[in-house]
C-alpha cells in the first residue's frame, strides 16, 4: 500500500468525518432554536390514537409502503428506493470495512453480497438519472444539485463495487473509492442529500400532530357487504 492510499483510507476519511459531524451538530442545534407550535384544537379521533402511537407510527411509515398511496400503487419505485439506498449503507460500511477491519473482506461471499448490492444501487441510480431527465415534470422540480449529487453517487457506487475486494493491484480504485467518499463526506452536509437529517425531528412532529388529532395511525374502515 503507497502512502497515498493509506492517507486517503484513514486521515482523510478521518478529517472529513470530523468535519461532516461538525456541520451536522451545527445544523441540528439550529434546527431546534426553533420550537414547534403549539395545537389550537382539541383532541379528536379514536381515543386509542394518541402523539406518542403517532410518533412511532410516523416514523416507521418509510418500512410500510403498504400504508401510503405513493408506494402502494408503485410498488417498484419503492423497490427501487429499497435497492438504492441498501447500496448507499452497503458502500458507506465498505469504507469502514477496508481500513479497519480489512480481514472480513477475506470471505468472498461478503465481498460479492456488497458488489451485488451496490452494483444494483448504481443500475437503480441510472434508472433514476433517466427518469428525472426524461419527465418533464422531473425536470421542472430539479435543481443542478438533484443531477450532481445523484450522477456523483452512481459514479461512487460503481467504485465501491471495483473496491470491495480490497486489492491494492491496482491501485486506483481504491483511491478512486476513498478520495469520492471523502468528497461525499464535505459535500453532503450541504447538498440535498442532507434531507435524512431532518427525518427523525420532522416525522417527530408530524406524528405527534396527527396522533393527537386522532389520524396517526391510520384507521382503515371496514366496508360491509
């Protein structure tokens, strides 16, 4: 291994880690300066609904597609969101696996369940390029940063899938891998790509206003015959 790789491997992965923490606490110590309103009606619904069922409920509705319109009548987009964002924890977890934890990469089906993954993340990314360039309506709700970031983590995806056996012959794609995943690490605190963030605070109040109005959980009625 050059000295090149082993510093793109650790310090700079190491720095922009840091660096990404930091941005984060920032943003969320600003995000909670700023209180949520208080309600201004009174309890309706089931009185088995309550803030804390809807809490809970808001917050594992992305694992339910079953439970809203947009995934329940698109079941393969939702796979295709499945797929992609598996690939994106499979090659987040490569970049830990190889510097420190270089030894588990010696069980080839490993190796080939996170090729596998990400090779499919990256299909799932070209699928979702086409369509965003293709739909007028896409194209009308995009920014220049809904193309960068998605073309940049469909190039990244593809390197995870050369860089997970882990071999330093050659070596440019593991430098081609790490030296994108530290890019990734400063880039996205400011990027679209930080809407994960806000998940857990904003499905937070959310569910926490829909469970006291007595609409989280969903009651699904039952019609008679």
């Amino acid at each position: 291994m050059s000295e090149l790789l082993h510093f793109c491997e650790h310090r700079l992965q190491e720095v922009s880690l840091v660096f990404m923490g930091l941005v984060y606490v920032t943003r969320i110590l600003w995000f909670l300066h700023f209180k949520a309103g208080k309600e201004r009606q009174g309890q309706t619904g089931a009185p088995s609904t309550t803030p804390a069922k809807g809490i809970l409920y808001s917050w594992a509705i992305i694992a339910m597609p079953w439970a809203m319109e947009s995934t329940r009548t698109k079941p393969l987009l939702y796979a295709q969101f499945v797929v992609f964002h598996l690939g994106v924890a499979a090659a987040i977890t490569l970049s830990f696996i190889i510097p420190y934890a270089p030894g588990l990469l010696e069980n080839r089906l490993l190796v080939w369940a996170i090729q596998g993954i990400t090779a499919a993340a990256c299909a799932v990314g070209l699928i979702r390029m086409a369509r965003r360039a293709g739909s007028r309506y896409m194209r009308a709700i995009s920014s220049p940063d809904d193309y960068f970031s998605l073309a940049l983590l469909i190039v990244w995806l593809f390197f995870a899938v050369l860089a997970a056996p882990n071999q330093t012959s050659p070596e440019w794609r593991l430098l081609a891998f790490f030296i994108l995943t530290a890019f990734f690490l400063v880039y996205v605190p400011f990027s679209k790509i930080s809407h994960y963030l806000y998940y857990p605070f904003t499905r937070y109040y959310f569910g926490k206003s829909m469970g006291y109005r007595g609409v989280y959980p969903l009651q699904r009625s039952v019609k008679s015959h």
